[in-house]
C-alpha cells in the first residue's frame, strides 16, 4: 500500500523523468538488473497516469455539478 501512495504522489516532473529513463532503456540492449529496473518503472508510469485520469475525470464531474 505505500508504494500506491508513493506513486500517487509522484510529482509532473518525476514522472517525466522516469519515463525519459525508460525510453532510454528501451532503445538499448539491456542487462537482467535493467529490464527489473524498467519492470518497476512501467508500474510507476501507469499508476501515475491512472492517477491523473481519475482526477481529471473527478474533475470534471465537479465541475458538471457545479
């Protein structure tokens, strides 16, 4: 459960970053250590991007509402 909430708080910036680094490593051949590495990242990124769809789409449910 702490690393869901470390996710959601995941800033813009490191987001973007992780998904520099990932993009990165995608485009090169990579060890064991790396491709568990981008295992993790891919995890990040997509509950970061899920996390950001559910609030815009929170948001734009209040913003109906109101």
């Amino acid at each position: 459960m702490d690393e869901i909430r470390q996710i959601s708080e995941l800033g813009e910036i490191e987001y973007h970053l992780t998904v520099v680094e990932f993009d990165f490593l995608w485009n090169r051949r990579t060890t064991l250590q790396e491709q568990s590495r981008m295992d993790n990242m891919i995890k990040i990124i997509d509950a970061f991007e899920e996390n950001r769809w559910q609030n815009q789409k929170a948001s734009r449910t209040n913003s109906a509402c109101i």
